[in-house]
C-alpha cells in the first residue's frame, strides 16, 4: 500500500482525539482573544461588536452597560498573554502536521517522542501563563521558559486527559517501539508508521493488561484503536510481520484480549538496523507468553493461540541461529 | 466549533468526586404512588451512578407529559420542552455538544403521537442519545385520553367504549426507520432488566432507543396485569451481545436466544403478539452516527476572517 | 435599417429588461450586464423575474423568465419604475410583461423575428395577437434575428441567444467588452476554453449586430468607485453575514424565497467549522437550533412565512427559557402558501405577536443588501447580550435583489465572546434576574455546578416548575423587561429630508430606497414631505411620536394589505390597516394613514409618489 494511504489511515485513527484537543487550543485561543479585546475601550469594542447594522441606531455606551464585564487585564499581564496566545496560535497553524512526527533515520525515537509532546505541552503552559498572568503571579524569569517547552511530566491529570495522539513514521531499524512506555497514559495514542520490513511481533514489547496494542499489515481502518478508551499503540507495519490485535477489553486473561492474531508465511531471519535476530525472537517468546494459555488441541487451527503456538514450531529454529 | 469547546483556562485538576446513586436525584419525584417512572428514574440513577457521569457533563431532554418531568428530578443538565418536540432539541444539543451524554425521556403520546414525525427522523439521523420511551399506553397528565399503544378496546375519556384502532407498536415502527441503530424493550416491573437494557442502550454507540412498559396507577393499571403476574407469557430475548440477566433465569422459562445483529429476525418477533417479549431487539454498533458524520474541525476566528476575505473576492467588484 | 444614423442620448439611469422562456439563459445574461456595470461603476439593482414552475411549457405567458436591470450614474436603490428597453425572446413572455404594466409607454422592445412568419400556424396567430393587444402602447418595436444570428455561432439556439442578446446590450450601453470577457470565463471557469470562446463571439457578433442595424445607443455615465466594493444579492449577504457574526449552526428546511440562503451556506460553512442541518420539518429546524444554542453554538434557523407559522411554539420556548435565538424570516406573499416567489412584507404582525401568550422578543429590518450582510452582526449580539429571540424579517426583494456595496472589513469582534463556563458560584441561580433590567447569566450545560432543568413552564429563578401567581407574574415582567432596557440604548430614527413638513412617510426594510426616491420627486417640486425608515420594530425605536407631531399628516408604506377607504363597506370603523400602522397607531396614538399594495412584486417610486400626492392633497390632517 501507497505510504500515502497508510499515513491517512494512522491519521484518521488518531483525528478524534487530535480533533478533542485542537477544539479545546481553539476554544483557548478565542478565550484569550476576547481577554485581550477587553484592555481596549469597551464602548469602541462594542460598536464594532454590534455591527454597522446598529451605527446610528444603537448607543454603544448604553448598549455595553448591558453586556457582561469583561474582566480588564492590567498592563503587565497583557505581554505574557500575548506571548501566550501567539504559542496558541502557533499550535493551530499546525494543524494535523503537530501529530506527525518523522523520525530520521537514527534518530533516537525516545528524545524525539519527548521533545514532540513538549512542544505540544505548551498548550498547557500556555493556559498556566494566562492563569498566571491574569493573577498577577506572572514572573518573567520563573515562568517564561514554560512557553518555551512543557514536557509531558508536567502535564496535570486533566491535561492528559486532552493528550493528542501522536503518529510516528520511522524505518523499520529505528522501530523500537518500548521507548515509549513511559508516555503510555490513559489516554495516550501513538501509531507508528513503519517503512521497510520490521520485526515480525515487535510492538508485542508494549502489550500490558490495560494496553490496547495492535499490529496491522493490511489496509483496514483502525477503527477499534481509535475508539478504544484508554492507552493504545498501532502499528502499520509491512506484510512479513505478525498482525494482531490485544483488546484489554475483549477478556479477563492476556489470552482472550487476542482478538485476532495472524502469521507471516514466512520470515527473513535477518537483522533489521541494529535489531537482532535474537531480539526479534524474543519478541515472539513474548507474544507467545502472553497469548497462549495451553497446548491446544482439537480445533486448534482455529484457534489464536492454538495457531500461534503452530506458527511457532514450525519457525522453531528461529531462537537458536545468529543474523 | 470553537464557541463552547473545553478551554484550557477552566481545566481543573482536583480530584473526582465518587458519586452514589442517591447523588443523582435533586428532589422526591412527584409521580403518583405505584408509577413506573419510579423504577425508570431508579434505574438510570444506578445507571449514572455505575458509569460515574459527572452532572455537568450530561443533558436530559423531554417533551411534555408525566414522565417528561424526569429531568427536573435528576442531577444534571435538563431541558423540559415542548409537546412531542424532545428529539429535535436533542439533535440540536448533540451536535453541538458531541461531548455530553444526551438522554432523552419521552411518554407514549409525546414520541409516537404529537412527535412522531421526530421520532423517525432522529431514528435516521443517529445521534448518539440514550431515548426512553415511557410507555403506559394512555394520557395520563391530561387526565385519561387514548394514546396510539392504548390497546384496542380499551376505554378511556375519548374513547369511552373502547379504543377503535389497533394500538400502534413502537418497536416495530423504529424497526422499519432506515438507519435505526439500537432497539430494545423492556419493563418497570422488571427491575434488573430494565437496568440491563438501559446499560447497553447507554453502551451503544448511536440512537439507542429503549421502550419501557409502565404501568399508570390510575389509568392504565390493568393493561400490563396479565405479564406482570404471570411470567410465563413474557419471552426474553437472551444474547451475549444483547441482554441476559442470569438471575431471572428461574422467573421467565421463556428465553429465546436472538441475535441483535439480525433484523429480519428482530422485524418478525416485533411482529408476533403471542407473546411479550423483553430485550434488545436490534443492535448496531457500526451505523453512521450523525454527529460523527456532520463533525468538522475547529477554525479560529482569525483563520475566519482569512477565510472570508477570499470568499468575499468573489464577490469583488 | 440598413443605413443609419446613430443618436446617442445621455440619460442618468436606465431600466432594461431581458424576458425569456425559463431555461434560455436570462440569468446569465444579466449577471453578467450587472456585473460589468458595477464594475464600470454604476450604480446597480437587479431584481429576477422567477416562474412560478420549474419547467414551464415554453413560449406562453406563464413561462416568463428574466431579469430586471436598473443602473444609473448614482447609487441605485430600488428597481425603479416600468422598463425603458426590453430585450425578447418571444412574443408571449413579451405579453405577460406587458400585462404586468412593466414597460414605459416610448419602452424600446427588441424582440425576436422568426416568430411573425412561423410555419406553425398556432404561433403565427399567437404572435399576431400579441402584437395588436400591446399596440395601445406606444412602444418602439424592432425585429431581431436573434436565433438566426446565434446559430450563425453554435448548433443549439437556446444555450447561445442569452449571449447574443448581451452582445446587443453591450453594444447600445457602450459596455466595456474586456470586462464581459473576463466575467464570460469566470463564469465558464469550470467547462473547457471552447466554451468562453463561443460564448465571447455571440457576444461580439450580437454586438456587430447592433452597430449595423441600430440607430440609437444610451450612454450612462459612471464614476469608478474609490473603495472596494461587493456586489450579491440578499440571501447571500446574510449567508455571509451569518458565517461573519461567528454562527456556527444553521437549521433549515427548504421553503422559498429563504431556500437559497441556506444554500450558499451548505457550500461554505463546513469550512468555518459549522454546519447546515436539513430537518424534517419548519419545527425541527427550530428544535434543533434551540437545542445548539442551548448547548452554547450561535444558531440561526431561516424561513419564510408559512415555516414561521409553524416554528411559533419553539421561538415562544426559547422565549420562555431565555435562550437567544436567531430567526430569519425572507418574507413572501401570503397568507397560507401565498405567493411563493413574490415580494411581501406581511409577516411583520406575525412576527411581532405570533405566540399565544406573552412573548417578547426583537424583531429588525435591514433596508438595503448591505443591511442584510450587518444586521447578522446585530442579530447575534443583541440575542446573547439579552438572551433573546431576535427575528430579522427580509423580503423576496432584497433576497433575490442584487446591489453592490462597501466591502466589510470583516472584525473578530463580530464573533462574540466565548461563553463563560467558569464554575457557578454557589448560590448562583439559572434565572437570577437582575430586577431592575430583567438580565442574568447564561448558563450552559457543562459548566460545573450550574446543573438546572430549563422548562416552557411557569418557573421561578431557580427553574422550577411554579404556578404560584407571585412567580409567573415576576417572570413575565423580567422577561418583558429586557425589552424595555435594550429599547433604552436605541436612538431616535433619522429623518430623510426635513424634520417637519406637511407629510412623513414611514416605511420598513426595503422599501427605503423606492421611498426616498418618491419623496425626492416630491420634495422637487416644492413638496413638504420627508420619510423615516424604521429598522427596529420590537422595540420601536424611541421618540417616534415625538417626530411624528412635528408633521401634519404621517401614513406608513408598506407591501402588506389594507382596505381602500371608499371601497364597500369600508369606513374609517371597518377599514383594516398597514401592518406597521396598527403598530405605530397603537404605540403612539397618532392617528397614522397608510398606502399599501400587494402586487407581488417591490413598490415602485412613481406609486408611492402618487400616493404621496394623492394623500396630501386628499387626506385629512393628523
């Protein structure tokens, strides 16, 4: 598939949650607006307001007896809410492009993940520089660096209930997707976009019990990731790899939560970047310790597990040779 | 739609608050004694209590009759309109606030009489809405007048030697609306049913539309004697997609397996009047929901005005 | 006319009309001749004339379609009086124009040839008919070949005459043929470049037509306008102007002449981030609107007077419930389903008192199509400031009306404020009326505490249902209030010509520039008349008897029915009035005439002259 249609699909995946947050920088951003056109003359503000329909007809000075009082910002607080509002601004300018993040080839995925939600922490800082500076606690020296970056540590409980997701594009050598087990939240969403063949089960590093995990070969829409509540990673990965999906709330035991579960035919026993072959078939001991409860019998053919541990066996030589 | 989104200047961190059931009631309900309001009212307080809604950020919408009253007795936003117009003022609400849990309580006579036209249409539109039809099959505030569910025959102030028509059945009305998404029937004399149902229509992504049988103390007392003493002609429908309440088990003999996905199957048991039968008829989780469907992204105020002056050369001259 | 003399005559304003079957092209034709004058920097009013049908049978009196052009030196304000020069594509439409009085007596009518010599007998009759009917008049007919000549151009006559027929127009007007070319290809911008190449040669080819076969040409002269301008009709001025006052919700339901508003907004308001809800009815698309105001998005819902009829239940609710709702109503004829298409202004009482009960809300009149675009603006604000239904009536005139005027610079300011959504205070209480101005603050679901059940019923401050007398009498009075307080920040309305004289015309909404042109020719010839338009009507603007006692005599001019004092059985006790003048009479207890006149169509300046003249010279004094 087109590395177009994978990004949109990732995008897609992720546009509620990103939508959530974008309306609430909005929100923010016309908040302010309406804060800063308050320092002006009210009268004047209001006459334009109202509209020309009401030139001549309306008495502006009466009429804006009437609206609801602006709180007045006083001189020292306007810098830093301007400051702040331009930092909004900046976030919207971006658009869908603030949830993407293209990692070079080397790069180290972990840093880049924090600097991202750094940079979109600052619409929470943001919001604490006008809280701050409508108080008149606004310390230039303290708190201006805020606007500057506002990891993801910093960020409150209901900030990181606001948490976009993020989409992730990167070559399969960087794909070392556990880095950002740190950022898994209860409402973080990453999905990466993998270029090249990877490792067959790499994203079964980040599955846990409340973790919404899935790896997708094909083209469908991940339409239970981005409706699932609670932390989930995807991953849109080549067609030698693994695909399956860990929904925690499918079912009591790791093994139930396997909604679903596919096999490559085959896998390059190859080391991808600096990912071993051993490593990759660690990866696979993992999904394997999760996803099967007991030798299956019977029916097993059409049974995840049952079909997981038949995959293994007949890859069963895997462990043991050196890339 | 920036006007009303979350800002980032009235985040508060504090902690959230445990609500009990009894937080969701704000007075005593002044419904007549024996009202299946009631077990309605109880059962969407251990509904709101189980999914810790927070009052604000839920809405209850009526028209006009006795269980149109509903959102005065609840803990959170209400709006108490007008005669069979509930739906609209609901679509209107969720498409502006996507965000909020929109419930919607309506009587017989409101939905399925002065409000049918809004009934089918928001059934198509889809919105996300929990909608409680309070069905006791008669007028009850206006003191006693025929409803279209009043069953034929029965007797009322306009009707005093019997109801002429047949009785209009709801379920098999939303059944045929294209794009009908979640249809289930239940009962106030069936507590932990009722509960069930209204868990999975709060569950359902869409216009989960829910029929509740109640029985009116004055009016209609005796038109749902028959099921509620006798179990063995009310059939349940039973489904792990569905509703399945392990201990009625030994009530109700009659349990049918029915899979919500099928609507054939849901049209013809709506059709059947051997029996009553109780549960979620219909369930769709994958149907276009309209607010979904209508969304657009926020633009700023001043991106607007970019907006419009490009518009505007159009227009140049 | 094979040689020629060609007179040239100055005139300050023209009026032309192109008169087609449905579906040749008019439309066309004269947006593109408005637009170019415009351009050039006349003063333009365009007004559509719109069948009744979709299809009607060609090549009879009921399949009329056109366009009329007013354009002249100055601004121009109104349609003007009966047409100096009228283009046709057949004898029919010509008639049905002709019955509708709409020619000037000396009217220049350039009509189509093929029809006198028809092979089909039927036609040849028809036009023969035609002919004789209109010759009471003393019209200067002139032959065109017009189908012939196009077919010079492009196979199919009906899809080439309108430009023809433009080619005629640019060449008697002296229109500036690089402005036409470059409407033709944006107007053809999507189809291929063979297309605006046809289409320009029709043109040119009508315009070689003209200079070989005609001996007269007008000249009109124009003064480029200093400032930027726009030129739409109404419907798109308050489309845009809804999109500019920040409304981020429009429900509707498709009914004429308000349809097409609606229209320009499902084209562009997703990309504004808002949206248009097509209900199922008048009264959803009212429901639906108050439940997103409600919910705290600016919502409009637009209709014309039979979706007013039914929305009255929902504006009397958000009344009730004080929750600020715009309603725009582009009136047409009625009552009942009226005249669909045609001009009234009768929905003004309806919009006023239209609820049982006491419902108080704003009702204003844009004049002009500028107006339309502004009053959204105004709308907006006044309904949040007081939490109000504020009703905008417009007309089939200004909405299907094309003007041009000062393009807006567009403020953010014009899109409100965010919704305060603070936590309540505690104590707080839904309706904690101030009790002196009958405000309180909005509260909308979501902001924490503030959890309350609005309700159409009788309540007291904290929303609860209440019959008690104490209750339902402080809520009437509070609600009634804001009207009071909102009437204090309006002032006095202009006087147009002197503040006293023998007669003052008041008029509302568009007719003001049909008015004003009336009371110049009057005030011309040593007539001491002025006129007031009225923009506020709920509240009515203050001091209105004031300025109605410095006159002798006042009467209204409305596009509403009255009885004709005179006419059987109707005297000063029985005769039933102007809508406004039931008003005005019962506000300020001057006993106020009124003209008025429903003939589906705008007022023309030389009635309301008569009427100004027959009133002054007839009437009894106030």
């Amino acid at each position: 598939m087109a590395s177009d249609e994978r990004k949109q699909i990732a995008l897609d995946a992720i546009s509620s949650r990103n939508e959530l947050f974008l309306s609430a920088v909005a929100a923010t951003a016309d908040q302010v607006r309406g804060l800063l056109s308050g320092t002006g003359d009210v009268a004047e503000d209001q006459s334009v307001a109202l509209g020309a329909f009401a030139k001549g007809r309306v008495d502006f000075n009466r009429f804006s007896s009437f609206t609801p009082k602006v709180a007045k910002i006083d001189a020292a607080a306007e810098a830093p809410i301007r400051a702040a509002q331009e930092v909004l601004k900046s976030l919207l300018a971006q658009g869908d492009e603030l949830f993407v993040l293209h990692l070079e080839e080397g790069n180290n995925l972990s840093r880049k993940v924090g600097r991202r939600l750094s940079l979109i922490g600052r619409a929470f800082s943001a919001a604490h520089v006008i809280d701050l500076a409508k108080r008149g606690q606004y310390q230039e020296e303290e708190h201006a660096a805020m606007l500057e970056k506002f990891p993801f540590h910093k960020w409150n409980k209901s900030e990181r209930a606001l948490a976009p997701a993020l989409v992730i594009e990167l070559s399969a050598a960087d794909f070392k997707p556990s880095v950002i087990v740190p950022y898994l939240d209860e409402h973080s969403k990453f999905v990466f976009k993998v270029e090249g063949d990877a490792s067959a089960a790499a994203l079964s590093r980040v599955i846990s019990p409340g973790v919404f995990v899935q790896q997708e070969t094909g083209d469908a829409a991940l339409d239970a990731f981005a409706e699932f509540e609670g932390p989930a990673v995807a991953a849109l990965v080549s067609t030698n790899a693994a695909s399956f999906i860990h929904d925690p709330s499918a079912g009591e035991t790791t093994y139930e939560r396997f909604v679903s579960l596919e096999f490559p035919k085959e896998v390059k026993k190859l080391a991808i970047g600096g990912i071993s072959v051993a490593q990759q078939a660690q990866d696979y001991a993992l999904l394997e310790s999760l996803s099967v409860v007991s030798v299956p019998t019977g029916d097993a053919a059409s049974d995840p597990a049952g079909k997981l541990s038949a995959w293994l066996l007949s890859q069963s030589d895997l462990t043991g040779s050196s890339a | 739609m920036s006007s009303v989104a979350i800002s980032l200047l009235d985040l508060d961190s504090e902690e959230i608050k445990c609500f009990e059931a009894e937080d969701y009631q704000t007075r005593v309900a002044k419904w007549c004694a024996g009202c299946g309001d009631f077990g309605a009212l109880n059962a969407v307080k251990r509904l709101l209590a189980k999914e810790q809604l927070q009052p604000e950020k839920m809405a209850f919408v009526s028209g006009i009759g006795c269980s149109s009253r509903f959102p005065h007795y609840v803990n959170a936003y209400g709006f108490h309109g007008i005669h069979g117009r509930a739906l609209p003022i609901a679509t209107g609400l969720k498409l502006a606030r996507p965000e909020l849990d929109v419930f919607v309580v309506m009587g017989d006579g409101d939905c399925t009489s002065i409000g049918a036209g809004h009934w089918i249409h928001a059934t198509r539109y889809n919105a996300d809405m929990t909608v409680l039809l309070l069905d006791n099959a008669i007028y009850g505030l206006t003191k006693n007048q025929t409803s279209p569910t009043t069953p034929q025959g029965y007797a009322s102030n306009t009707s005093p030697r019997g109801s002429v028509l047949p009785a209009l059945d709801p379920l098999q009305a939303t059944l045929g609306i294209s794009n009908a998404s979640f249809v289930a029937q239940t009962a106030d004399w069936v507590p932990v049913h009722l509960y069930a149902t209204l868990q999975a229509a709060y569950e359902h992504p869409g216009f989960s539309f829910v029929r509740i049988l109640q029985r009116c103390p004055k009016f209609t007392p005796d038109v749902f004697l028959d099921n509620v003493k006798n179990p063995d002609i009310t059939e349940l429908l039973i489904h792990e997609n569905g509703v399945d309440v392990p201990s009625l088990e030994k009530l109700y003999k009659h349990r049918r397996v029915h899979d919500p996905k099928n609507i054939d199957d849901a049209r013809a048991l709506a059709q059947r009047t051997d029996m009553l039968r109780l549960g979620i008829f219909f369930r769709d989780d994958s149907l276009p929901v309209y607010e979904e469907v209508r969304a657009v992204p926020p633009v700023s105020a001043e991106e607007k005005i970019v907006r419009l002056n490009e518009e505007f050369d159009r227009y140049g001259v | 006319m094979a040689s020629k003399e060609t007179t040239i005559t100055a005139v300050p304003e023209h009026t032309v009309e192109i008169i087609t079957n449905s579906g040749e092209g008019a439309q066309k034709c004269a947006q593109i001749f408005g637009q170019t004058c415009a351009k050039m920097g006349n003063g333009v009013w365009t007004v559509e004339i719109i069948p009744a049908e979709i299809e009607p049978p060609h090549h009879t009196v009921t399949s009329t379609s056109g366009n009329i052009i007013r354009f002249g030196t100055d601004k121009v304000t109104n349609w003007g009086d009966r047409s100096k020069l009228a283009i046709a594509f057949n004898d029919q439409v010509l008639l049905s124009r002709h019955r509708l009085d709409s020619f000037a007596d000396d009217c220049i009518i350039l009509h189509e040839s093929i029809w006198e010599n028809h092979e089909d007998e039927a036609i040849r009759d028809g036009y023969a008919k035609a002919m004789k009917e209109m010759s009471s008049k003393n019209y200067r007919f002139i032959k065109v070949p017009i189908e012939e000549e196009t077919l010079k151009v492009v196979d199919n006559a009906q899809h080439g005459k309108n430009m023809f027929a433009l080619g005629l127009l640019t060449e008697i007007y002296q229109r500036d043929l690089s402005i036409i070319e470059k409407q033709i290809a944006y107007i053809f911008r999507t189809k291929s470049a063979k297309v605006t190449e046809l289409n320009v040669e029709l043109v040119k080819n009508g315009m070689a037509w003209a200079r070989e076969n005609l001996d007269f040409q007008f000249i009109i002269d124009s003064v480029p306008a200093e400032e930027s301008r726009v030129v739409m009709n109404g419907n798109q001025a308050c489309a845009l102007g809804a999109i500019a006052a920040g409304m981020e919700i429009c429900a509707m339901y498709p009914i004429t002449p308000a349809t097409s508003v609606s229209h320009e907004l499902c084209d562009i308001i997703e990309s504004y981030g808002g949206m248009v809800h097509q209900a199922e009815d008048e009264i959803a698309a009212a429901g639906v609107a108050l439940g997103a105001s409600y919910g705290g998005k600016v919502a409009l819902t637009v209709t014309s007077g039979p979706g007013l009829a039914l929305k009255t239940e929902f504006l009397a609710l958000a009344i009730m419930v004080e929750i600020p709702l715009v309603v725009l109503d582009v009136q047409r004829g009625g009552p009942s389903t009226g005249l669909p298409t045609k001009v009234e202004q009768s929905d003004l009482l309806a919009a006023l008192y239209g609820q049982p009960g006491d419902a108080p809300r704003v009702v204003i009149a844009p004049r002009t199509i500028e107006e339309c675009f502004h009053s959204m603006i105004t709308a907006r604000r006044i309904a949040e400031t007081f939490r109000c239904v504020v009703i905008i009536l417009t007309d089939a005139n200004l909405a299907t009306g094309v003007q041009q005027f000062t393009r807006p610079d567009f403020d953010e300011r014009w899109q409100g404020e965010l919704i305060d959504a603070s936590p309540v205070p505690e104590g707080l209480r839904p309706y904690d009326w101030d009790h002196d101005t009958g405000m309180s603050r909005r509260i909308i679901p979501g902001t924490p505490g503030g959890q309350h059940t609005v309700t159409g019923l009788a309540h007291d401050e904290e929303s609860r249902v209440s019959y008690d007398p104490g209750s339902n009498e402080r809520g009437q009075r509070m609600r009634s209030r804001k009207l009071a307080v909102f009437q204090s920040t309006l002032m006095p309305p202009p006087i147009y010509g002197d503040e006293e004289g023998d007669l003052l015309v008041v008029g509302w909404g568009s007719t003001q520039g049909a008015i004003e042109e009336a009371v110049d020719r009057a005030r011309a010839e040593g007539r001491k008349v002025s006129s007031c338009q009225l923009t506020f009507l709920s509240p009515l603007e203050p001091g209105l008897k004031e300025i109605f006692s410095k006159f002798r005599k006042v009467m209204t001019v409305e596009i509403n029915y009255s009885d004709n004092l005179g006419d059987p059985y109707i005297t000063e006790e029985t005769r039933r009035l102007g809508q406004l003048c039931w008003v005005l009479r019962a506000h300020t207890l001057v006993d106020l005439d009124c003209w008025t006149s429903v003939p589906g169509q705008p007022l023309r300046p030389n009635d309301i002259y008569n009427s100004i003249i027959e009133n002054i010279e007839n009437g009894s004094s106030t």
